[in-house]
C-alpha cells in the first residue's frame, strides 16, 4: 500500500461512518493539470500551457484538454450564473470538485462532459436549473468533434457522481426532456459504467437516463453496469408531469434485449409521481408499457421488485423520501463542499 492509499483511507475513515461510507473512489491521476476557477490561478506540470490544453474555435472560453491529461478543477467559491451550456472537452481523467451554478439563459444541459477517454468525477457540485427545460448534467461523444481533435477512442470513459444536488429540472414529451443526468454518447461509443453516490435530483420530467442511445430499440446502457447508491428524487412541479425518475431501459418486452446491463440498486427512492400507476412511472417502463416491475409493500413501505423479470438488476427502488432527509442538500454540497478524498 502506498502512502496516498494510507492517506486516502484514513480520511475516508475519519469522514464518514459505517453506514455512510463512500463506496466510489475517484480515479487515480498523473500529475494532473491543477485548475482552480475563478481565480486565474492554474497549476500543471508541463513546460507550457499549450502542451496541455488547446483552445476550441468557438470561443477561447472554451478548453479542449488533450486525451493523455489528467484534469483537476476546483469550482469557484461564488455561485455563477451560466449563459450558455457549461463544457468539459477532453482529458484523460477528470476530477471536478464543488461548485454552484444557476442556469441564466436557454440551454439544452447545464454542464457537458464530452471526449473524455478514462472518467469524469464530480463531486460536490449544485446545479440549479431553475425551471428551465434542460439537463443538469449529461454526458458526450461527438465523433466530429473527436476527429477534428485527433481524439481516437480506444477505451471507454466511466462516470462517477458524488454528493451531488441537481434542482428546478423541468422537461416535457414534445421538447426537451429534462434529465439530472443523461448519457449522450450514442449506441456506437458507449460508456463503461455509471456511478452515483449520495445524490438528490429535483424534475418534473425525468432523472436518471443511463442508455447509449435515445430512441426505443437494443438497451444500450453502460457495459459494466449503472450503480445507483443512496439516491432519491423529489417532484419538481407535483402534477406537471409524470417524473420517470430512473429509466432503466426501451420498449416492450419484446423489444429489448434479454438481459440489458448489470443495474445494482441501493438506498434507492423515487418522489411520488401523481399518476396512480407509481410502479410504472418511477422507473421505465412507463404507463405506455403493460410489463415491469412488481409493485410491493414491507415494513418500510412500497418499493418496486425486479426479481420477475430476469434481467441483472438487484436492490429495488422504494416510494416516497429516505427516512434521514435528502441524501445531498444545499448546506453540504455546491458553495459549502468540502472534499472527502485528498487533493
């Protein structure tokens, strides 16, 4: 074991308890290129900034990092008010740590990660999307833009969200639909895997979107499974719409495939959707769909049961709120984060 294994164990020891322990690690960096927003101050251990960074032809805001590098950002300790879709463009490994931003003006997401080649880690971050019709966050690979950088894909990038509160997503069937996070990265590119810990979302529409591809047809997800671990959703606007909290999967049942990915559920709830049918619109399939989970009741309430359909899903998703509150809130997360992992 090394002497940042000892460290990393030790703080993770000291930070949370036994029940609350965080499972996801951030990954591992090289030397990372060192970014702390908002302040002009920016670290990284090459000769020169070029070597590292290239700037993108649609804005010298915008930064494409070049796939070889490992990225750390430290958001700014104000909150910003974003105009336009907030990117994320290359990289190896991307850590992005804390941060509030309020969506100001039309966009279609509020924060993009696109062209990463190992992971993205975002911790600690408040997405405030403030009634608008878009995604907090999503996830991108955009093949133009890849060869235009002279990014090849060779392995496929994980993800990882962590304490994270995502609020005011709104979204409807005929225009935007509205994700806390969606995976963006198309049938033929793919991601490896999806985690989130310790995360509340606030919709009116959906939440949860872990497929390759966004029309009905093969599921798509991520290859080595989607991990949902204390998670919960509240209903933006009650009523507005029937919240689809975690869409897990396309079609009917004959149209999608006979075991889709691994899905592993844990201290997974779902805000109380309006509709009578709970079981059929807190995870898809929705009310468009005659199959799905069995809606059950213990000791602890209603919760959805994947044990009859003979797909990799273990856990369940239950009704309602976490008996302790909100897994994230606004005073631990956004403006008030502080990392549990070393930097």
């Amino acid at each position: 074991m090394t002497a940042i294994d000892i460290l990393r164990a030790a703080q993770e020891e000291r930070w949370l308890d036994s029940e609350r322990r965080l499972v996801f690690h951030p990954p591992r960096m090289a030397s990372p290129y060192i970014i702390v927003a908002g302040t002009g101050e920016t670290r990284f251990p090459r000769p020169t900034t070029d070597d590292a960074v290239s700037y993108l032809p649609e804005g010298s805001s915008l930064r494409r990092f070049n796939p070889d590098l490992d990225v750390l950002i430290h958001m700014p300790t104000t909150e910003i008010a974003i105009t336009e879709n907030a990117h994320v463009l290359g990289g190896r490994h991307v850590r992005l740590i804390g941060g509030k931003l309020i969506r100001s003006a039309t966009m279609t997401s509020m924060i993009a990660f696109e062209l990463q080649t190992g992971s993205v880690f975002i911790e600690g971050m408040y997405l405030d999307v403030a009634g608008g019709e878009c995604d907090a966050m999503a996830v991108r690979w955009d093949q133009g833009v890849a060869d235009e950088a002279g990014i090849l894909r060779t392995t496929h990038a994980g993800i990882i969200v962590q304490h994270c509160l995502m609020e005011g997503i709104d979204g409807v069937s005929g225009g935007v639909h509205g994700d806390a996070l969606q995976n963006q990265t198309g049938i033929d590119q793919g991601i490896d895997f999806i985690r989130v810990e310790n995360v509340t979302f606030e919709s009116t529409y959906q939440g949860i979107f872990p497929l390759n591809g966004t029309t009905a047809g093969p599921d798509e997800g991520p290859a080595q499974g989607l991990w949902l671990r204390r998670v919960n959703s509240r209903d933006y606007v009650a009523g507005a719409e029937e919240l689809i909290s975690y869409w897990f999967h396309n079609g009917d049942v004959t149209a999608r495939s006979s075991n889709l990915y691994p899905i592993h559920l844990d201290q997974v709830y779902a805000g109380d959707p309006q509709s009578a049918l709970w079981q059929d619109s807190a995870t898809i399939p929705n009310d468009a769909y005659d199959w799905g989970p069995t809606l059950d009741t213990d000791a602890e309430g209603d919760f959805l049961d994947f044990s009859a359909l003979g797909l990799q899903i273990t856990g369940k998703v239950r009704r309602g709120q976490p008996p302790g509150g909100d897994f994230a809130n606004a005073a631990s997360v956004g403006l008030n984060y502080h990392s549990p992992w070393p930097v």
